[in-house]
C-alpha cells in the first residue's frame, strides 16, 4: 500500500500536498501531526500559520506542510507517524507530550519542534537550556502549580461548590504533576475534588456519566490534547448541567467554554514558528534552548454565563485579558 493509501485507510485529514518525492530540495517539507480531529487544535495551527508568515514562509510555495491526525487514537497516530516519517520530512512539528513521545520513539535523527507542558519531566530532552538531541521548542506550562489556579477560579465563581470533578487522560504524565497540585489547592480551600480518569477515546463517555452520577458541583478538564479533541462535547455537557467550568486552554471559551486560564496557545505555536525557521536555516535542534511562555490568557465568555445562570465576580471581570459578550 502507498503512503496515501495507508492515509486514507486510516481516515486522517492530510491537506492534499505534494508528495516527498514531488517537492524540489529547496522547499523545505513538514509533516505535522495531531492526536485528536482535524479542526481541534485551531489556535496551534493558526499562530503556527501566523508565525510563518511573519518570517516570509508561505505555505505551499515557501514550505510544504502535511497533517495528519489521529482522532484520538495512539496506535492510528503510530501508524501514521511512521509512515511519514519513514519518507523523512525535514522537519516535524508535534504538538503535546503525547504526540512527542511517539515521534521520539520513531526517530532520533528528523527535526522536531514540539510543544509539551513539561518536556524534562516527561523525559523528551535533556534539560531546557541544551535539550540535546532532536527534540527543541517550547513548554507549554510554567509548571503543574498553574492548576492552583484553576480551583482558585472555581472557588470565586462557585464558592463551596463540591465536588469538583476534574477530567483527567490517566496517561499523560503532565497531568498526574497537576492533579497534585489541584489537591493541594482544594484542601487549603476546604474543597472536596473528585478525579474521574480516562485513558482514550473510548472510556471518555463513561467518565462524563460518572461525573454526572457523582453529582459534581463544577469541572475542570486536563489540557491533555485527548481532552482537548473532545471539547464540544465537554462543553456541551458542562451546559446540560449547569456545571461551572475552568479550562486552561482558551480554545474551550472560544468554542462556548466558561473561563479559561493558561498560557496563550496561539502564541506558543507562533513563537514555534521561528524555531522551524532556524532550524531549517542550519541550527541544531540540540542547540536551541526550550523557551516557557510569557503570555497567560484570562479569558470570559459572559453569554455564556448567562444562559447558564451563572454570575462571574467583578474582580475576575476586572482582572480578565478578555471578555466574550
């Protein structure tokens, strides 16, 4: 079976592109791959889009961008991982830790820029200042302590709510460093949080209907990429039941979401871009440090609020970077 052929078995999205071998030497050619559908990481691939473009990259003419997602599923991403990569793209672009540590197990040798909440921890690099090897970009979170804030959120907008579930892809090492964090943070405000853990696509209806038998007082979802291919779905139920809710990834307000509260993935993803650019021009994925993000997004989506009958404080009004009327 041709690479194509295998693509469209496995039901990915690739934008129609020029094959490897159809592409001159000189337009470089990149292979982008997603855990969840295509359309579910809309903020990753358009500050990537932005950020190239602000380096002179026009897409299709100055550089080749393949995508591939995986809906979901590690072994359809594995498939496909390794059926790109074994036509040697010059340069991958993995988005969280998940994805990262798939194409690590695949090549040692291929580029790759890649954005993980903790990328030392999860074992991808060395150390952020000189990664070493293949794998360089940026770290999506400043640490597991910024889902302190999420509960302190809750705890404003919902004061004694409990329990509070919390979504959780069981796999994702990211997640686990912040869940004791959310622990933590409860118990010194005297709040009760339930975790309700899966592990894939197929579990993560039974984990709504448990946080729903549970009778959960407010939620907050992982930034896990799993989690966040499932956003409509989350949001959808956090609707139905009324359920105050604290995202840390603003894509989840943008599509109808409560309250998000995290670094900017749009501007991570455009920041990516001037890695590929150095990358692309000589530099050594193991010689470009890992950057942290410096932009945080307090974002409120007030018709929201409003269908669901909640009240959002004026002091997190006052604070927020942006209100959705």
């Amino acid at each position: 079976m041709t690479r194509r052929g295998l693509l469209a078995a496995l039901g990915t999205a690739a934008i129609a592109k020029p094959s490897i071998a159809q592409v001159q030497v000189r337009v470089p050619h990149l292979a982008y791959f997603g855990l969840g559908a295509e359309g579910s990481e809309t903020s990753t691939t358009s500050g990537l889009r932005a950020g190239l473009g602000e380096l002179g990259y026009h897409e299709g003419h100055d550089i080749i961008i393949e995508y591939g997602y995986a809906d979901g599923s590690q072994e359809k991403l594995k498939k496909l991982a390794a059926a790109v990569i074994a036509e040697r793209p010059d340069l991958i672009l993995a988005p969280g830790s998940i994805v990262t540590k798939v194409i690590k197990e695949l090549t040692t040798t291929i580029p790759v820029v890649s954005t993980t909440g903790d990328p030392v921890g999860s074992g991808l690099v060395a150390s952020l200042a000189r990664p070493g090897g293949n794998i360089t970009g940026l770290a999506i979170a400043v640490g597991p302590e910024i889902a302190e804030k999420w509960i302190e959120l809750i705890a404003e907008i919902a004061p004694g709510a409990s329990p509070i579930a919390v979504l959780a892809n069981a796999k994702n090492p990211v997640t686990l460093a912040q869940l004791e964090r959310i622990r933590i943070a409860a118990k010194h405000l005297s709040l009760t949080v339930t975790v309700f853990p899966y592990q894939g696509g197929a579990d993560f209806s039974a984990a709504l209907a448990a946080i729903e038998r549970a009778q959960a007082q407010a939620l907050i979802p992982d930034t896990d990429p799993l989690t966040t291919s499932k956003r409509q779905s989350i949001i959808a139920f956090a609707a139905e039941h009324r359920l105050p809710a604290v995202y840390g990834l603003r894509d989840f307000v943008d599509a109808g979401g409560l309250v998000s509260y995290g670094a900017s993935i749009f501007d991570v993803w455009r920041r990516a871009a001037t890695y590929v650019d150095r990358i692309l021009k000589g530099v050594r994925p193991a010689d470009l440090p890992i950057e942290q993000p410096t932009k945080f997004d307090l974002v409120v989506n007030l018709k929201t609020a409003a269908e669901q009958g909640i009240t959002i404080p004026p002091l997190i009004l006052a604070r927020a970077d942006q209100v959705i009327e």
